[in-house]
C-alpha cells in the first residue's frame, strides 16, 4: 500500500461524462479519463485492507489492491501485467463493467466513496497499448490439438485466449461479420468505442486464432467430431417479446433491433430506408427499466428522437447508495441513473403496457395503466393489482428492452462445453469473460484426461 492516509485526505474522483450538449450529437465515448497525476492519487486510495471485497465481488477475482500500488508508483507495466493475469481485456471492463468490486470497496461501507477501480483498470490498459508493453506472444509452443469456439463475444473470445496460449489451435466460428458479440451488435459506441475491440482481435489473430466470420454454426456435433473439444459461446439470442394486441404495427420493434443496427450503421453498413429504424423526430417509448433501455434512450437522443419515455412495470427501486435488502459488500439494486438517463427522459415505475395503438398499419400511442404490487396472502410473487384507468402514451416508436430468454440446450457430446450468456442467461460482461475462463480450464482438463487415456 503506497499512502496509508491518502484514503482519509483524497476525495474519489471520478472522470466523468462530457457535457450533455456536447456528447448529445455524436456516437464517441461519452466518458472522459484523468490526467496521469489524479490517476495515480486515486489509485493510492486503495488501503489494500485486510480483506479485500473487492477481489471478492470481482467475477475474475481481479487483484485491484495490487495493481492500485503498482499505479500509485507510476509502475504502469507491472500495474497491467498484475491486471492481466486474471483479466484477459481489461480494455472493455475498465469501460462498461458495473464495478461490482467498487460497492464491495470497504471504502464505500466507510463513506460512500470507494476506489475508483473500473477507471483505474482503463487507464492501465490504455497506458500498456500506448508504451508497447502488450505484444503479440512469440512463444507459444503448440500442443497438436484443436479447438472449436461457436461465438466470438467476451465469453468465446476469453475460453480461445486462454486455449491459443495452452498451445491449442484455436478456430472461432462467428455468425456476425466480425468479433465482439454484444461487445459490438448490442452496447452502444457512446459506451465502448469499436476500435478497441479491433485492436484486441487483431493482436489474437497475430497470437495465432483463426476467426471464420459469417459462419452460423448449425450442427455442433458435427464440430464435435472434428476437434478435439467445442466451446459453446452463442450467447442469449432470443429477446423476451411482448405479444399484446398491436404487436404488428410499423415502429414496435426489440431493443437490439435498434442497437445494432445503429452500430452497424456507425460501422459503415448501408441500409435502405425502409429498413432503417431510427427515433428521427419521434416520440419513443422504451418499454423496459434496464441498462438495455437505458442505451436505447441515448442512442435515441443521438438520432435526434423529439421524445423519450421510459416505463418499467416492477415498483421504483429505493435510492441512496444503501440497499437495505442487499446490503454491504453485496450489490445494491437501489436506483441507477446513467449518462444516457441524464440527457433526458421520462421515466416512470409500476406501469403495465395493454396495447399498441395505429393508425394506416403504423404506431401511434401505447395503452399504459398503472399498477400496484400487494403481498401474496399465499406466499411467493406478489400479486399485481390496476390502479386508476388506462392512459395513452404517444409514441411513434416503442423499443422492447425486456431481458433475454435463458437458451436450451441439448444434450452434447462431451467434449462441448457451454458458456457465458449461453450457459447461464444473460448477464455481464465481466461474468461472460470469467465464465469462458474457466471453461478453458475444463476444456483443457478434458483434452488432457483423454490424451492420458
Ligand atoms: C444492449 C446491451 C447492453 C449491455 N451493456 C452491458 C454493459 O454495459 N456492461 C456489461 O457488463 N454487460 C452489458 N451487457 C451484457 C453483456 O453484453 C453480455 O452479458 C455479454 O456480451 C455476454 O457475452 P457472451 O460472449 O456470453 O455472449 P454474446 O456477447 O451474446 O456473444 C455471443 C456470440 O455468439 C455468436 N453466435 C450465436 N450463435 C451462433 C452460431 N450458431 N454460430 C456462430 N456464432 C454464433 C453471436 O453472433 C455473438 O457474436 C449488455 C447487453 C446488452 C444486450
Ligand atoms: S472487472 Fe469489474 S468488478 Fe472486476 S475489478 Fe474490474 S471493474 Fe471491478
């Protein structure tokens, strides 16, 4: 631990966002970064206390107290290197985790102001591209054996990475034109730039993975036969739908409809204008309380939407930074508001959606009708009761940002292990890179188990 005061004398910093009307008319990361001296005094708010909760409530284990040291002493390589042993892309981390391990910090059981982690970890990771301290690895030394991955999002690129550097060939089957998974089709450019993840494929191209893009992998039995192991990594593709009257109407459409398609546009894809689904001059309702809606809403600011209203149908989560449900060093579910909620929107609890309303074929209103939740006499879900009359929402655009369904699967071969989204629905990135790391733990395992045989 560099300064064991720095925690009593040095308030947590944050970067912060740039300003509304700025970042409002284009698609850059809307968060900015510090200079190198305010980084290093916040990282030297780390107290590397006894028990450090952060490393516990870190899906990948990360060793935060001792890279903040590292970077408190301006010892940027061996901050990354201490990084990179249990995070293999700190890059997308450092940018879009939640930071689990911050609300773990005991700093935030002390005063609400915990390390600032995920900041620290982009920095780090931006530093180590910028000095040449990441380079493709020359030295691995192949086993003979190849490997299968279905799905090139964190999940599959983190199981071929780890796999690539135990010596096997790695071949990833992707279905979209390029890598990422959700990293690119589903979180918004305003959140993490594209770019870094090109910049990360390419050194695992140079590390020796093969990407095959637009190759939908129908039969994994068949891959089964082929390779020595298959890594399940397909993610949740089915969004969960509401198919309520008016679910036909022009302008109803699932929430990674838009967002992907936007990032394709950002991309350089064409689309003609009957397929584009833009919030140009429309009133939008999102129809989902989460981080999904939340990056529909400023993705629809940026496409110069006149409008956005947010609803949820669950009760207002409680605010402050305690949760007295879920309390220390467990996560809060208290209210979350982002940068895209700051640019402005509606945002309402407790409302049920009835019905889409039209006109000519196309979407006009949306019928709402608030609710209430009253305790279960029986036990179990509280039941769901109306309150007041039914209203009318206008919008000529309504996204659905529900949640995803958990994907089945059937019974595989055994040599093919599912991960990330795919084996345990939908979540986070840093759960999906944890998860494809331990896969290649057990695909490794297997391999050797039947070459021992
Ligand atoms: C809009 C949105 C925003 C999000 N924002 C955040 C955030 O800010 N922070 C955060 O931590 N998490 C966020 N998440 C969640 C996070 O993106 C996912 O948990 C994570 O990407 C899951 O990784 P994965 O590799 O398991 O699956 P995915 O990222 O879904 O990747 C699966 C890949 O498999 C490919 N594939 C599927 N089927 C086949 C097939 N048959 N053949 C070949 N390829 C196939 C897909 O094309 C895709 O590339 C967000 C999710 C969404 C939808
Ligand atoms: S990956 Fe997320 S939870 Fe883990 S140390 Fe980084 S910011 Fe914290």
């Amino acid at each position: 631990m560099g300064n064991p005061k720095a925690f009593l004398e040095i308030h947590r910093q944050e970067a912060g966002y740039r300003p509304v009307h700025d970042r409002i008319h284009d698609f850059g990361e809307v968060e900015q970064t510090l200079n190198t001296r305010e980084r290093k005094l916040q990282a030297s708010r780390c107290m590397d206390c006894g028990v450090p909760f952060c490393h516990w409530a870190c899906p990948l284990g990360n060793k935060a107290p001792e890279w903040n040291d590292a970077l408190y002493k301006g010892d940027w390589e061996l901050a990354y290197r201490l990084l990179s042993t249990t995070n293999p892309f700190p890059e997308f981390t450092g940018r879009i985790c939640p930071a689990l391990c911050e609300k773990a910090c005991v700093l935030n059981r002390y005063n609400h102001e915990p390390t600032t982690n995920r900041e620290d970890e982009a920095a780090i990771t931006e530093m180590a591209f910028q000095e040449g301290f990441i380079q493709p690895r020359q030295d691995i030394v192949r086993n003979g054996k190849s490997v299968a991955v279905i799905g090139a999002g964190p999940a599959g690129l983190a199981a071929a990475n780890d796999l690539n550097l135990k010596g096997y060939t790695v071949v990833v089957f992707e279905k979209n034109e390029a890598a990422g998974g959700l990293l690119r089709y589903g979180i918004p450019n305003f959140k993490l730039n594209k770019a870094l993840i090109d910049r990360r494929i390419r050194l695992l191209e140079a590390e020796g993975i093969e990407f095959r893009y637009g190759e939908c992998i129908e039969s994994v039995e068949l891959l089964s036969k082929e390779y020595a192991a298959v890594v399940v990594a397909t993610g949740t593709p089915t969004a969960r739908d509401l198919n309520i009257p008016g679910r036909e109407l022009k302008g109803v459409h699932l929430a990674l409809e838009l967002l992907s398609q936007q990032n394709r546009v950002l991309a350089g894809m064409e689309f003609s204008k009957a397929e584009r689904i833009t919030a140009k001059d429309k009133d939008v309702l999102v129809i989902g309380g989460g981080d999904t809606g939340s990056d529909c809403i400023g993705t629809a600011h940026r496409q110069g939407c006149k409008s956005v209203t947010q609803i949820e149908i669950m009760p207002r989560p409680v605010e402050g930074p305690d949760d007295p449900q879920s309390p220390w060093p467990n996560w809060p579910r208290t209210l979350k508001t982002t940068s895209s909620h700051e640019e402005g929107c509606t945002r309402r609890w407790n409302i049920n959606t009835l019905e889409f309303l039209g006109k000519d074929g196309k979407l006009t209103g949306v019928k709402v009708q608030e609710i209430d939740w009253q305790p279960n006499p029986e036990g179990g879900r509280p039941i769901m009761v109306e309150k007041g009359k039914p209203e009318i929402i206008k919008a000529e655009l309504v996204l659905l940002a529900m949640g995803f369904l958990k994907p089945e699967h059937p019974q595989y071969a055994k040599n093919v292990f599912v991960c990330g989204d795919a084996a345990n629905g939908a979540s986070l990135v840093v759960r999906a890179l944890s998860s494809g790391l331990q896969t290649a733990v057990l695909v490794d395992n297997y391999i050797r188990s039947t070459v021992n045989q």
